[in-house]
C-alpha cells in the first residue's frame, strides 16, 4: 500500500535471503556450546571470532575485523597484505565469537580448511572492500565445505551479517568495547545538534 524505493527494496530482499540462509547454518548449540573456549588464553576451538576495527566500529559498530581457529583455539586472521596473523588478532582480542560444528566440514577436515585458505590468503594483497580478514573466513569454511557439499557457500556479508545476529560477546568488556566509543560518538552528535536547534 506504501511505495518502497528500490535501493530499499533490494536491502529488505538481501536480508531476508540471508536471513533464510542463516537459519540453516549449522551451529553448536546445548550442551556442546562453548566447548574448551578459553577467552583468558585467547583460544576458541573451531570458532570463527571478530574483533572491533577502530576507527570504523566506532562509526559503523557492525563492521569489524574476523578470524577462525583451528581445532587448537588457536586464532588465524588475514591481517594485511601477504600476511596471515596466528594467535593475536590484527587489531587486539577478540569481542565476539561463533563456536562452529567441525564435524559440519563435508570436503576437507576443519583444520584442513584453515590451513588452505591461510596458504591461499598469505598470497593476497589485502582490500578492506573486496577481498578482506571476511573473505579470509568465508574461504576457509567453503574450502572444508562447511554445512555442505559445494564449496560456494560463503561470502564476505555472509560471515558479517552472521556475527551481527549470531556472535556471542567473549564478555561484558567485549560489549563495551564494542559499543562504547558509537555510543559516546552519538551522545557528542545528539548534544551537538541539541545546541545548535537551541
């Protein structure tokens, strides 16, 4: 009964295709949920992790920086060009995690997985809009084909839109970490514009 833009459309479409597919992503869940996750020691077995990418979380609180672990827990994220980050993220601990089932990778073992996409990305010159830490990720779970058995499965928004409704905060600090320096940059705007409408 409303009209609808198009560009707008086409977003309510993409979200709910991905939503659809989200829903059938298979996930540890009940008793086997965060199975010898140790956030002191900075390890999350088969766990695909994200970590805040200053400036543009504090602008854009949905966008941050990725990696995924090895059955060990240990971390290995597409830090930059040619370079492949292992046991420290990029840019500092990780804030949210997702633990996977590694029994779920259908073509290679998980480890496999990680390891392909490491030698593949270690290669790459590194585009924070194309080819980034979430392609990184995507490769390593369509390399062991994860949760199917074609290797297409994932992309970059894929493994963001999953964190953004489905990553689990390591901790309250991950929280604030994540959403204090938006939240503080929005209450600067609000008094901003309060003074100036004044």
């Amino acid at each position: 009964f409303f009209f609808i833009p198009k560009p707008f459309s086409d977003l309510l479409h993409l979200k709910d295709k991905l939503m659809s597919q989200l829903d059938t992503l298979p996930m540890v869940k009940g008793e086997n949920a965060d199975l010898a996750i140790d956030v002191a020691r900075g390890r999350f077995p088969n766990c695909i992790v994200w970590s805040p990418l200053p400036p543009i979380t504090w602008f854009l609180p949905f966008i941050g920086h990725t990696g995924i672990c090895d059955s060990d827990g240990v971390i290995w994220d597409f830090a930059g060009p040619y370079t492949i980050g292992r046991a420290n993220m990029a840019f500092g601990e990780p804030t949210r995690y997702i633990q996977l089932n590694p029994n779920q990778a259908k073509l290679l073992s998980w480890n496999e997985g990680v390891e392909k996409a490491n030698k593949v990305y270690s290669k790459r010159m590194h585009n924070i809009f194309c080819d980034n830490c979430h392609s990184h990720v995507a490769r390593a779970l369509n390399e062991m084909g994860y949760g199917n058995d074609i290797k297409t499965n994932f992309g970059m928004i894929r493994i963001g839109v999953w964190f953004f409704f489905f990553g689990k905060f390591t901790s309250i600090g991950g929280f604030i970490k994540t959403y204090l320096p938006s939240t503080i940059l929005v209450l600067i705007l609000v008094f901003i514009t309060g003074k100036a409408n004044a």
